[in-house]
C-alpha cells in the first residue's frame, strides 16, 4: 500500500502545473513520513510503532529502487541513492521541518 499511495503522489506533484521544475526536483528535500502516534488517524498497520520504522526505511529503499527499475528515475527527479532518500524521509526532513516550523 506504502509503494502505491508514494507513487501516485509522486505522479501528482510532478504533474502539478503550479510548481516550478526547480520545485519539483526538490521535493526529496522536504517529503517527510510522520508517525500519526498523536491519535488523529490510524497509523499504517505494518509500521503501527516506532518499533517498525527501520523496516519502514528498509521498504522506502525497496520501492524506491522499484521505482528506478521501473524508469521513473528522470520522471520523479531520483537523484540521489535510495538510501539517502529514505533516510532523508525519515530524519533529515523531519527535523528540517521541526526547525522551521517549531525551532
């Protein structure tokens, strides 16, 4: 479900009109997975506590080497290894956005 629901909003973002391709390629800096532990919402049923988020990021690498296999590597503007993305996802642009919002 993690693959399917990243891929289509990945289609979306990339297909916006209203951003710039400066915008687009950068949105690997700022894409960011929170844990829904506040209660609003459900989180995802394989990754239901922090227990579960280095499978998370084992997974985020799996589809996003799926993603290249597959050629979205130009269309979704990859340009960094897998692993720094997923790791970005799941650290390095939370704590961007904690900073800018709450720092």
């Amino acid at each position: 479900m993690i693959r399917h629901n990243l891929k289509m909003m990945l289609h979306n973002l990339h297909r916006n009109s209203q951003l710039t391709e400066d915008e687009k390629a950068r949105i690997w800096e700022v894409l960011c997975i929170g844990s829904d532990f506040e209660g609003y919402i459900d989180p995802a049923a394989d990754y239901a506590t922090v227990m579960e988020f280095e499978k998370l990021e084992e997974d985020l690498i799996e589809i996003l080497e799926g993603f290249i296999a597959e050629g979205y590597q130009a269309e979704f503007h990859i340009h960094q290894s897998p692993q720094t993305i997923a790791h970005n996802m799941m650290m390095d642009n939370v704590m961007r956005f904690l900073s800018r919002g709450f720092g």
